[in-house]
C-alpha cells in the first residue's frame, strides 16, 4: 500500500496550491450536491524520485456542518486518520494566526507523523513567518513557495526521512534521543568522512541581530592577524574565510556579504533564517553568540535548538562580557540556564567573551575544537558494552505489560555527532526515560559531553 499523506493547515494558506503541485495536474473541483460527501479520494503523487498518495481533503468536507472551522476541523481530522504522515501549512508571508495553533493541536493530539511546511516564501519578509513557526512545537519548518516551486528538495527529503523509517518500522525503531528531530535517521550518514586532523575545521557565527557577529568576526580573522605572517595568513573564497589557529586549519562561513549590506542598509531587523541555515549546514562547529546583556531571548533559543537538531557541533559564546560588572555570579546563573534550556546537548560549553576587546576569543577557540573532537569520538565496542552491562545490571529496563524489556548490545555507527544503535527486545516498549539514563552513563563514562548523541532502538533477534 502506499504511503499516504494528507496535507492541512487553516483556508488560505496554500494547501490546494501543494496538492496541485505534487498531483501535476489540476483536479477540478466538482461541486457535488450539498451535503452530500464524496468519497474519500487519494491521488498519486510524485516528489522527484518520491511516490506516495495525497489525500484530497477537498472530498471530506462536512458541509452539514454549521461553520467554517466545524467543516475544516471534520476534514482534517478524517484526513489525519487516514494518512501515514501529515503536512502541516503554514502562511509564511501571514505569519502564525490563532487558526494555525487550533490545527496544529488537532494534529499533535493525533500524533502522525508530522512534516511543518511553512508557505509562500517566495513573499519579501516571509523569514520571520518562517521562524515563528517553530513556535508550534512541530519541529523544523521547511520552506516552500508552493507556487513557484521553491523548498521542494527539502520537502522531499523531510518526507523521505518519515517514509523510509515508516517502512522498516518491524525491524527499527529510531528514537530521537533528547528530543532530536523525529525522522533524524542516525544510519544516513553512509558516507561519514573518517576524522582528518589537516582537515580544516568549518566553522560558522550565528546569532541574533546585534549579537556581536560581525564584531566577533572581524575579531578573530582581522586586518592585523592578516599581516602576522604566513602562519596567520587568509585566503577567502566566496563562501569561506580560511586562516590557521594554533597550527589547526580553520574554515570559517563568511558573512562579510551580509555584514557590508547591512552597514550600507539600514541594520536588519530581523534575523535571518535562510543565511542562519546556510551557515548552520556549512559548519561542523558553530559558535552560537547571545548577547550577555540580554541573553536568552526566544529567538537565542530557537537558535541553538536548530543547530543541536541539526546535528552539528554546538559552542555558546556570552558577548559584550566587558559589559557585565558581576562577572562571576552572572556567569554561574547563565550557564545554569544554559544547561537547563539546552539538556539535548548536556555540558554545551558556554564561554564569556568580548568581540570588542577580543578577550575570551582564544578561550572560544579551544572551546570549538574540543567540542569537534568531541563530535568526531568514536567509542571502541568493547568498553562501550562493558560499560552497557554494568549501567543495565546496575538499574535494569522496567517491564512493560508484564515482561521485562531486554537490552543486549550497543555499537557506535555514526560519528559527527556520535550515533549508538542500541539492541533491545522490543524497541517500540521502550521508554524514553531508560534511553536518556543510557546516554547520561555514556556521556559520563566516555565523556562525550556538550554535542547531541543519538541512539537507534534495534530488535535484538
Ligand atoms: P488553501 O485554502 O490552503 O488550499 O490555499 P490555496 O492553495 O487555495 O491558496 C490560497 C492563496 O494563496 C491563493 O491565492 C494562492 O494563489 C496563494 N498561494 C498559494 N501558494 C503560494 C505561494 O507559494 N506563494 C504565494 N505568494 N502565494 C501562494
Ligand atoms: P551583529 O548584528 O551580530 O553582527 O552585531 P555587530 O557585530 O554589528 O554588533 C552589534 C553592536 O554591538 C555594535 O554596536 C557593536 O559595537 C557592539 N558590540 C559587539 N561586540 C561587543 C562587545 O564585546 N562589547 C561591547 N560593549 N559591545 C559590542
């Protein structure tokens, strides 16, 4: 049978215009005999190399219903049953609406697999449409123009990453460990580049508008390490800046096109997304700056969420620190926040810099390359499973209806950041709580600490 996929969201926001897109041709809309419900119609679809079925939710209006939203809510929930993954729409250009966090309850409550589409794009100032849409709660937002085609690729991959787990359901259970993406698939990484200390190690600056990026930028590959000698020398490419820091290559993501707009624009406002994207999948470590004089706005946060779910090699840097008068107390409390607002990356190191006076800049650095070893550690099997046996036989897996969960084995498969598949006798039984006690004890015994771990739930037999 096919995979099924209904596609909702609130009127207007680009759901018919989608549906058209991946059916390829236009469906008429038949106007059937009031209050008479059509069959349930599916159409094939097609997503590049994708094939699954899209529930035409325009059949299942309840058009005895009294309002608009009662019709909307009966379709959708009709729809959501019927589907094996749910494409979530937002409007972009709109932004969140109230309606939007009625359907998106209606689809959490469901619990379908859900992929968050945020729409129309293509619209100037879409990016903060786009940003808010986190705010669901439904994961990471793909960007579409449904119109014009934009985002499609990422779409595809969103619904891949569902469809392919969904199909190898009996044998692996991929359980996102500490609130990583549902659909992260810990086996994807097949080509995983083995470690290689020439290699230069990317690195991006991400953060808030007037967080200190350009600052700290300028900092770090300035005009006076660019005339220190061939040692400090830099070669910048389009994408890149690229110098040495303590004999270790470093590529850093340059913002410098985004840094001359904004001096000869007025400074942006808002942050943006695409660029923060970009910098984000560019990097292996990405130094993430809050401003220490206001730190930890939502945006700081939805910030790091992303880079942790995306699965890179996070460093959170406190900014304009030669601003802050107490110095100590204010650097307890705020990475005391920092490891209660981000426990998927337990230990996330948070260090106290000055962009301005460059103090704590070296600091960071060595922060950043200790967090990439850290992301590139590769855990030998045998103390990983004797260190297993000892944490299972210390506090065994409870027993579910009466039987009691086994665990056999645990292997490393993925680095970067590190990926354990976990054996056990029923995957689907086994409680998220006992997963994060198995990746406290490996973080500690192993010290893998500050970079998310992911953990592949396998049938054992
Ligand atoms: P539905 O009610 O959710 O099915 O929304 P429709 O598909 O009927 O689209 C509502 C309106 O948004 C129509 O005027 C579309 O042309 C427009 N629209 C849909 N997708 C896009 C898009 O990607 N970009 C822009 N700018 N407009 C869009
Ligand atoms: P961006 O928008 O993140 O690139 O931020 P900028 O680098 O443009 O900095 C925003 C403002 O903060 C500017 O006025 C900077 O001079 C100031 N700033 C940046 N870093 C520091 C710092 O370490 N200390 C102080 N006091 N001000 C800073």
């Amino acid at each position: 049978m096919a995979f099924k996929v209904a596609i909702v969201g609130r009127p207007n926001v680009g759901k018919s215009t989608l549906f058209n897109r991946l059916v390829g041709r236009r469906i008429a809309l038949v106007d059937d005999t009031p209050g008479v419900t059509r069959d349930r119609r599916v159409h094939p679809a097609r997503l590049q190399n994708l094939r699954f079925d899209v529930i035409d939710t325009a059949g299942l209006e309840d058009a005895a219903a009294p309002t608009l939203e009662a019709r909307m809510r009966t379709q959708t929930e009709i729809a959501i049953d019927e589907a094996d993954l749910v494409i979530f729409m937002i409007d972009a250009k709109a932004g969140l609406v109230p309606d939007d966090q009625t359907f998106a309850e209606i689809v959490r409550r469901k619990g379908k697999p859900v992929v968050l589409v945020a729409n129309k794009t293509d619209v100037r100032g879409a990016e903060a449409g786009v940003f808010d849409a986190w705010s669901l709660g439904l994961g990471e937002p793909v960007a579409v123009s449904s119109e014009h085609g934009n985002g499609m690729v990422e779409l595809r991959d969103a619904i891949a990453a569902v469809a392919g787990e969904m199909a190898e359901e009996t044998e692996t259970k991929e359980v996102p460990a500490e609130g990583a993406l549902a659909g992260d698939d810990v086996d994807a990484d097949a080509e995983e580049p083995a470690y290689d200390p020439d290699k230069p190690v990317r690195i991006a600056v991400i953060g808030r508008p007037n967080a200190g990026k350009s600052t700290l930028i300028n900092a770090l590959i300035g005009e006076e390490r660019m005339l220190t000698g061939p040692e400090a020398g830099i070669t910048r490419d389009s994408i890149s800046v690229e110098w040495r820091w303590r004999g270790r290559s470093i590529k850093l993501f340059d913002t410098a096109g985004m840094r001359r707009k904004a001096r000869v624009q007025a400074k942006l406002e808002k942050l943006s997304v695409a660029e923060t994207l970009r910098a984000i999948r560019f990097a292996e470590v990405v130094i993430i700056v809050f401003d220490a004089t206001m730190p930890f706005d939502k945006q700081d946060l939805q910030i790091a969420d992303l880079v942790i779910r995306e699965g890179r090699a996070p460093v959170v840097v406190f900014n304009k620190w030669d601003l802050i008068e107490d110095r100590e107390q204010t650097l307890a409390e705020l990475r005391e926040k920092t490891e209660r607002l981000l426990p998927q990356a337990r230990g996330l190191r948070a260090i106290p810099v000055s962009a301005e006076t460059g103090r704590g800049l070296d600091k960071m650095m060595e922060a950043a390359l200790a967090t990439h070893a850290v992301w590139n550690r590769r855990v030998p099997t045998g103390p990983l499973n004797r260190w297993l046996e000892a944490a299972t036989a210390r506090h065994p897996p409870p027993a579910v209806a009466g039987r009691r969960l086994k665990v056999k084995y645990m292997s490393q498969i993925k680095t970067r950041p590190p990926g354990f598949a976990l054996s056990c006798s029923r995957p689907e039984a086994m409680p998220q709580a006992y997963v994060r006690y198995l990746v406290n004890g490996l973080r500690e015994t192993f010290d893998i600490f500050g970079v998310p771990i992911r953990i592949a739930l396998r049938t054992s037999e």
